[in-house]
C-alpha cells in the first residue's frame, strides 16, 4: 500500500488518508440528498419525472465509482460527484427551458465528456492549464477559498439573501440553537487546528452532530436542521435509470443550439474542475514550484470520464468537488483518502436515509476553515503589479460573488489577456491563453451557466 500510493514519499499515513477521506465524503454527503432533489424536480416534455430513490442511488453509485477511480489512476485526494452548476442547467434549461426529455438531456452531458476526453488525450486541457501564469493559478486557489467559505456560511445560516436592502446580510439568528452550533463547531475546528490535533476537522463535524441530535431531541421542533435520526436506516438501491439515455438532441433544438448547449456545458465543466484540481493539489501540497499539478492529465481523465458516467446513469456530469480540499486540509494527500470517500459514497446507497444526518451547521464551519486556510495563496500575487493585481482579484471575486469558479477564471483570463496586450506585453500572452480568452468572451456574451 505504501509503494502504490506513495505514503511515505508524500509524509502520510493510513490515519491521515482515511480520516481524510471521511472529512471529505462528510462535507460531500449533502449531494446524495441535493442532487435528487434538483433533478426530480423537474418534469420533462412528456410529464416524465425521475423517480427520487433512483437519482439517490446512482447519484451515490457514481460519485463512489468516480472517486475510487480518481484515487487509483491519479493518486490524488480529489473526490467527484454531481456537479451542482451543471446539473441545474440539465434539469432547468435543457429540459425546463429547451423542452428535451431527461433521457436526451442527459445525452447532452454524455456527448460534453465524450469531448473532454478528446481534448485531454489530446493534452490539450492539460497545455492550456499549463499557460495559465501563475499569478492567476494562486487567486484561482483563493478565490475558491472564498467560494467556499461563502457556501460554508450560507448552508450554515450564518449569512443569507434579504428580501430587500444589501445583496448579502447577516441572517443568523443568534440566539438560536442552529447558530450556535455552528459558532461552537467554528471555534472547535479553529482551535483544534491551530493546535494541530489529528483529525480536528473531523471531530469538530461529528461532535456538532451530535449536539445537534441531542437538541433536536429535548427541543420542540427541529431547531438544528437536519440533525435528526431517520425512521429508518437501511434502503434498497434502485439501479433503474442506469443507461437510461438519449442522443437526440439535434431533432429537438436543430444543430446549431444543440452545439451551442454542448459547448456551455464544456465551458463550464472545463474550467470548474481544473480550477478545483489546481486548488486541492496546492492545498495538498502535491504542485512543482510552477504552481503545476504533475498529475494533471490523468486527473482531468478521470475527472472528463465523470462526465461520461454521470451522464449514462441519469447523474449528471461528475466533477471534482471543492470540499475535497477540507480532506486535504486534514492531512489527506494520496488517493487512498479517495477510497475511503468512495467506499463510504458506495455504502451510501444502501444507508441513504443516513445521509442527511449530518446538519450544514456541522459541515458549513469546515467549510470556513478550509477557505482562511486557501486565502493564503494571495501572499505569493505580485499586487504591486496592477496588470496582474486586476486579474487576479477579479478571478477571486467573482467565484463568490456571482457562485461560479468558471466565472472566476474567465474573468481573470479575459482582463489579463487584455491589459497585457494593451500594455504592448502582448509576448506574456500564451498562444493558447489568448484563444481561451477570446472563447470566454463568447462565454460571456452568450450568458454563463
């Protein structure tokens, strides 16, 4: 086990892999009850839903088969599961807004991956990933810091969206249970870590759950949201929408706008998971000196196959989740954290009532954590340098602000390109970072995901 994952190469242990790997999968676990609930909500031209039991059990078989994949061709502590931009664009413009059906709906995400795969056999993903400046790798890195601090507070009712007034404002009650729970479990995260305590992140997820079960059951009502055991433990996984999909999208839409949703959707998977890859390998500390990730083609293989799978199943595309990052702050650096996130995905189809046990006023203070410890990467921007300094606090900006990591990097390339070329640096501009550029203006004109 050591040889193949190279334990001692990279300073770990089996301990610190598989607590690792359970930090992770408990900060994804909500995706096994987000994911139906978007998908089968939904109801396409013919009236035809997808049945809630089965989006559970394939959202779950997939996100374990993709996770235990990544971990044994990548080595890396990456875990994937469905993609929550994309599989709101699958249920709300391709089936609400284009009127397909959810098997061809789905086929659109097949026929995405089958083009990520070509254009990572072609290492074309990968060169393009390599023009990024570095500059731009570590405000990626930051801004997802952010982008998940943000979810972090948001799922843990801390802050929310007024009906009137500010964007954003406080909307945590504190004096009620749920806030404190989840200030409780932020102070006992910080304060664990700081003192480097094995495991802290894991420990402070578990010790809020149970908390919160214990109010839930002396407390009238549920005050902490989602802390409560279910009526029952067990449940029989339904593989009925496996291979359930269509490829006739051009019958429904013509060809030009079924290309046009194909792209979208490669634009929005193409930078989202190499903007995560690049994050967790930093925070994993498995980047060269260049901010590169050595393992980065069979990363994005892997990652582009995810979508493959996801779609075939009724999944949805499945991408790297930033949450993996939690794991990887916790000490996880190989993939043998990956089989442990996957193993416990795969368990969840069987003990899928479990998975909403544990309440985001548990798993949000993670979150948080893991976002002051990315901001970090901003140390290493040179800010003195406005040409830089822009791009970068654009790509950091705008991944919270507007809930999107490939707005983030588009932006960031965009104005690099820009300001370099007026600057008359137009030989800084990589060839291929100038095309990505000229396409993420097309992204943008033509609306974002």
């Amino acid at each position: 086990m050591d040889r193949f994952f190279r334990l001692s190469e990279r300073g770990t242990t089996v301990r610190s892999e598989v607590i690792g790997g359970v930090v992770t999968f408990a900060t994804m676990a909500y995706i096994v009850a987000v994911n139906p609930d978007i998908l089968g909500g939904v109801a396409d031209a013919t009236g035809a839903k997808l049945p809630h039991d089965q989006l559970v059990t394939v959202t779950a078989l997939v996100a374990g088969v993709m996770t235990i994949a990544m971990g044994l061709i990548a080595n890396v502590p990456m875990a994937l599961a469905a993609g929550l931009g994309v599989n709101s664009f699958a249920a709300y413009t391709l089936v609400a807004a284009r009127g397909l059906s959810w098997s061809d709906a789905m086929g659109v995400i097949v026929i995405e991956g089958v083009v990520m795969l070509v254009l990572v056999v072609a290492g074309l993903r990968e060169a393009i990933m390599n023009a990024i400046p570095d500059a731009l790798k570590r405000a990626i890195g930051a801004g997802i810091g952010l982008f998940i601090a943000l979810i972090g507070l948001v799922d843990g009712g801390i802050v929310a969206h007024p009906d009137e007034g500010t964007v954003l404002a406080l909307g945590a009650d504190f004096t009620s249970w749920n806030t404190l729970v989840f200030v409780l479990a932020l102070v006992a995260m910080a304060v664990l870590m700081s003192r480097r305590v094995p495991g802290a992140l894991l420990i402070g997820i578990v010790a809020a759950t149970v908390v919160g079960i214990v109010i839930n059951a002396i407390a009238s009502g549920t005050p902490v949201a989602g802390a409560e055991m279910p009526h029952s433990v067990v449940a029989a996984p339904d593989f009925g929408l496996v291979g359930e999909v269509g490829f006739h999208v051009v019958d429904a839409v013509g060809l030009g706008a079924a290309l046009a949703l194909v792209v979208t959707v490669l634009m929005a998977n193409f930078f989202d998971a190499m903007g995560t890859a690049l994050a967790v390998g930093r925070r994993a500390g498995l980047t060269d000196d260049q901010g590169r990730l050595p393992q980065m083609r069979k990363v994005l293989l892997v990652e582009s196959a995810g979508a493959v799978v996801g779609g075939a199943a009724s999944a949805s595309s499945n991408t790297i989740f930033v949450e993996s990052t939690a794991g990887a702050a916790q000490g996880a650096r190989t993939g043998l954290a990956n089989l442990t996130t996957g193993v416990l995905f795969l368990l969840t189809m069987f003990f899928a009532p479990l998975a909403g046990v544990i309440p985001s006023a548990a798993t949000g203070p993670a979150l948080v954590v893991v976002g002051a410890l990315m901001i970090g990467q901003v140390s290493g921007i040179e800010w003195d340098d406005l040409g830089v300094a822009i791009p970068a606090f654009a790509t950091i900006a705008l991944m919270p602000f507007t809930y999107s990591i490939a707005n983030g990097v588009g932006a960031g390339m965009v104005l690099y390109a820009l300001i370099a070329l007026c600057r008359g640096r137009w030989r800084e501009i990589h060839p291929l970072m100038a095309i990505v550029a000229a396409v993420f203006v097309w992204y943008f004109l033509k609306g974002p995901v």
